[in-house]
C-alpha cells in the first residue's frame, strides 16, 4: 500500500459517524473511475463501515493506514 499514488483526499477527522461515510459516498459519485481516495476519519466506526460498504457496492478496497489518533482508509473507484 506505501506505492499507491492518492488522487484525491476527504479529511473528514472530527466529523461522527456517519459523516465520513456519507463524505466518501458523495465524493466517489464525482471522481472519474481509476481514482484512488483516501478517506481521513478520526472515528473508529469508519474502519469497519466504510470497507463494507466498498466492498457492497464493487470498488476496490485498497487498505486501512493507523495514523496519529486518525485512520487513512484508501479506496480506489472501479466503475
């Protein structure tokens, strides 16, 4: 995951759940496919609900980087 080259990044640290979620919906909607995103969340329920839900709807889960008090979450758009 250290060579994935991030188009664009959503900092969403300090925004509750489902904010960081729903900032990841909208922003996947807008991005052409092939973009790679990386979600920044400083709540813990991201790193379960955002994997989910890339996983349900078929983009590419890339990996989830531990940060200082923040996770990256990183997601590339497939379609």
């Amino acid at each position: 995951m250290t060579n994935v080259k991030i188009d664009k990044t959503i900092d969403a640290r300090g925004s509750a759940c489902p904010g960081p979620l729903m900032e990841l919906i909208k922003t996947i909607k807008s991005v052409e496919v092939g973009t790679v995103i990386e979600l920044l969340s400083s709540e813990k329920g991201t790193t379960v609900d955002a994997p989910a839900w890339i996983k349900k709807v078929g983009h590419e889960f890339i990996g989830i980087k531990d940060g200082d008090g923040y996770w990256s979450i990183i997601v590339k758009k497939i379609k």
